[in-house]
C-alpha cells in the first residue's frame, strides 16, 4: 500500500526555503497532488529566491557636472561625492550622474538632490522619494498684466498642509478615477480621498506659484512648481514596504533607503504602472490651477507645457531615477510639448533650456540652484536680521507673497545656491541651451505656517 504525502511548512524550511506566503498554497498543492521527490522539488524550484545579490565591489562610474567655488560649497560638494560613492554600490546600478544643483538628502548613501541614478531591471521608490512627480508647467498668458495674473492665481491656488474643503474643491476627472480604481496599489479609498482633496493644491516647502514676462516675447508667463502631494507619498509609502521585503531576500546589505522592486515582478509592473497613473494627476493638479486662473481672467492660454524633476523615466531595461533632476531627452517624456523649465530662486529667472544627451549628463540638466546649507543652517546664518529686514533686501522691487502671511527666510534666494554659477557650470558640463528667460515679477509660497500652527500656540501657551 502507497503511503499517503503530507509536508508541512517544516518541509520546506528544511529544504532551504524561507517562510512566505506562498507556503500555504504550495504545501496544500503538493498534499493533494501526492508530489513526492524529484517531483515535488521541480514543482517547488519556482519559488526559489535566486541568489542574494552582494554589493558592488568594484567602483561603478558616475559623471560629475559639479565643481566647488566656494568653502561652503567644497563641503556641500565633498558630501555629495561621498554619498554617491556609497549609493553606487547597490547592485542594481550601473550609472549616474551628478548635477550642479545637487546636495545631500538624507543619511549617507540616500541619492542626493540633483542626482541620477540607472538602475537595471529595478525600481527604487527611495530615489524617487515621497514628493514623486515633483514638477513644473507653464501657461502663456499673452499681454495680460503681471499683477492681474498674480492675483487670480492667489485666489485659484492653495498652500499649506492638507487638502481642499469640500465646497472648495476642483473637479476630479472621471477618467482620471478610474485609472486609480484599475490599480490595486492606488484603488485605495483614503488615498483616492486625498487625491480629490488635494487636487488643486501646491503644498509647502519649495513648491511655488510664479508670475514673471518672457525676454524673447514680452508675454506673462505663470509658473507652478509642485509633487503629487498626499496621493504620491501614500503609494511612495506602500512602495518602501514593498521593497524592503524584495530587499530581505534579494539583497540584506543594501541600504534600507536603496531598496527596489523588481521590474519584471507583479509589483514591479503594479508599481510602474501606479507611478504613471500619480505623474497624471500632478500634470492635472497644475493644470486645474492655470485653468482657474484663465477663467478668472476670461482668457485662453496661448502656450503651455511642463517637465517633471523628480521621478523614475524608463529606457528598455533601464530605470532612470532622477532625484531633482530635469530630463533634457525627450524620450523620457511621451506628451512633451515644449522646452524644459529650470527655476533657480524667486529672485531670478526661471530658464527654458532644450538639449541634447551627451555621455556625462545621461539625457539631463539641473532641477534648480540647489542648496548649500539646511534650512536650519541658512536661518542660523542669517540670525543677525529680523526675517523682515532679510525680505525687504532680497526681495526689492518683487511682489512676494506668503500664503500663511508668515515669512519663510529659508525659501527667499540667499537660501539657495549661487544662481550664476549654477547657470554658469550647466554651460561648461554641457547640461542644456538657455533659449528663453522668464523674468520675475512676484511669487507665491506656503511660507511659515507652522509659527502659527495650533500645536504651536498651545506650546507657547
């Protein structure tokens, strides 16, 4: 008489596999299909885990468009290069590059701002970071006055922490919602909640709303600058979970911030697929926000278009993550419509660049002027004026307002780097042709509205 089969989860520990929720349906599978011996370990070897991959050993390359001119900016530089070192030893890299903007972001190893990093076959939401999408569009709004454009934007936009009311909120498109319905990482009520709430706002931080006149067309131009908000950091949260356990078994000595997804995965295509479906409604979030405006104005928008800095772009079997990074190659970007917009502080221009892919810029330019200091740094820097002084001189002659009516003195332009040399650096590194500037005539940002947070009143009380 045959003797009846049953393994348990002990079984398979035994022979090498780690605990998984797979266990489950393949203990069930083989008990009821009496899988025995060679039978059993066939069946079973596509739940094998390939090898764990260890860290490069041998330096990969990366380009280098940065160089120091100053002190502070040696330091910055040097802690740019080593987290950078460290970041390219995650096994799925194998190239980046580094912009003049870029700075450092997180603990050593974490992709700096301005940093691009390819990866092989791999996702990494940490190089993407929580603000995915993080973006700028531009409207041409003809011959109409700056200051009109200013305030109708003001009345149209939102800054500051949370979401619309919902008497105040903007139209969610159907359409849009059934792209989030058909993903199973975005068909998520509260994260569909947060993406009709926050349709329409622009956040805080560095995110901005800027009004300024063409130099080659003397025509107003409006300006957004914002991520994928509280929609973007849920699924950018859901993505780090996915990853570390991909990183447990893959790879235990990657940095928990360098974790990835495999492509070829069901996450892996899941995840994709929600990041395009995230890169939409940014798109459309600036969009609700210009066409408010225009309507306030009863007018029609003569130009428009818009580039991402701060997402993953997909060339083949290679994944470009662009930490604060402007992509210059159009085939990162399928409805590209116009030039590339490269803000560098409320204070200068906003620079329309196109340009070419070269071997050291890997089909990009810089996202901004960057920093050289923390935001701590810069307001101990400058302690010796009262945040009133510091904007009366650096903001002369612009019309700057913040939406809190709290002045932010790590967002006004001596926080940033020079804008000079930045411009300066993206001629010598080959990182993109100036074609047009945007002129500043004023701005709108969050500003500090934490100062008067309830948790602070409380505090102070």
């Amino acid at each position: 008489m045959k003797n009846t089969i049953h393994i348990n989860g002990q079984t398979l520990i035994d022979l090498g596999y780690k605990p998984a929720k797979w266990f489950a349906e393949a203990i069930d599978y083989i008990n009821q299909q009496q899988l025995n011996g060679v039978d059993m370990l066939n069946y079973l070897e596509q739940f094998r885990l390939p090898p764990e991959m260890e860290l490069h050993t041998t330096e990969i390359p990366f380009a280098v468009n940065i160089k120091a001119e100053s002190e502070l900016e040696e330091s910055n530089v040097n802690t740019v290069m080593q987290t950078m070192e460290s970041l390219m030893k995650t096994p799925t890299l194998v190239d980046g590059a580094v912009m003049p903007d870029a700075c450092p972001a997180g603990p050593m190893g974490t992709i700096p701002v301005g940093g691009v990093a390819v990866a092989k076959n791999a996702i990494h939401p940490g190089m993407h970071s929580a603000d995915i999408c993080c973006s700028v569009m531009l409207t041409d709004f003809g011959n109409a006055d700056p200051k009109t454009v200013l305030d109708a934007a003001h009345a149209s936009t939102h800054f500051g922490p949370g979401g619309r009311d919902r008497n105040e909120q903007y139209r969610f498109p159907a359409e849009l919602l059934k792209q989030f319905e058909a993903n199973a990482l975005l068909n998520d009520k509260q994260l569909i909640q947060a993406a009709r709430a926050h349709l329409g706002t622009q956040g805080d931080g560095n995110h901005f709303l800027f009004v300024g006149k063409s130099k080659a067309t003397g025509n107003t131009m409006l300006i957004t600058h914002h991520g994928s908000r509280a929609p973007g950091a849920k699924l950018y949260k859901k993505g780090m979970q996915i990853a570390e356990r991909f990183r447990k078994d893959l790879s235990p000595k990657t940095l928990k911030q360098n974790a990835w997804i495999p492509f070829e995965t069901e996450e892996g295509k899941s995840y994709w697929e929600a990041l395009q479906v995230i890169r939409q409604w940014t798109k459309t979030n600036h969009e609700v926000i210009h066409n408010a405006t225009l309507k306030r104005l009863h007018l029609e928008l003569e130009n428009r278009f818009w580039n991402e800095h701060n997402f993953v772009f997909k060339d083949g079997d290679l994944f470009y993550h662009a930490k604060g990074a402007t992509p210059l190659d159009a085939k990162f970007m399928p409805d590209i419509t116009g030039p590339r917009l490269i803000p560098l502080n409320m204070a200068e221009p906003v620079l329309i660049v196109e340009g070419d892919t070269t071997a050291t810029n890997l089909g990009f330019a810089p996202h901004g002027a960057g920093r050289n200091m923390s935001r701590t740094q810069h307001k101990k820097y400058k302690a010796h004026q009262t945040n009133d002084a510091i904007f009366a001189e650096e903001t002369a002659e612009l019309d700057v307002r913040f939406f809190s009516n709290e002045i932010d003195v790590s967002e006004l332009p001596s926080a940033y780097k020079n804008a000079k040399a930045v411009r300066n650096q993206m001629d010598e590194f080959g990182l993109g042709t100036v074609i047009d500037e945007i002129m500043p005539y004023g701005c709108i940002m969050a500003g500090d509205w934490e100062k008067n947070a309830p948790w602070r009143k409380r505090k102070r009380k």
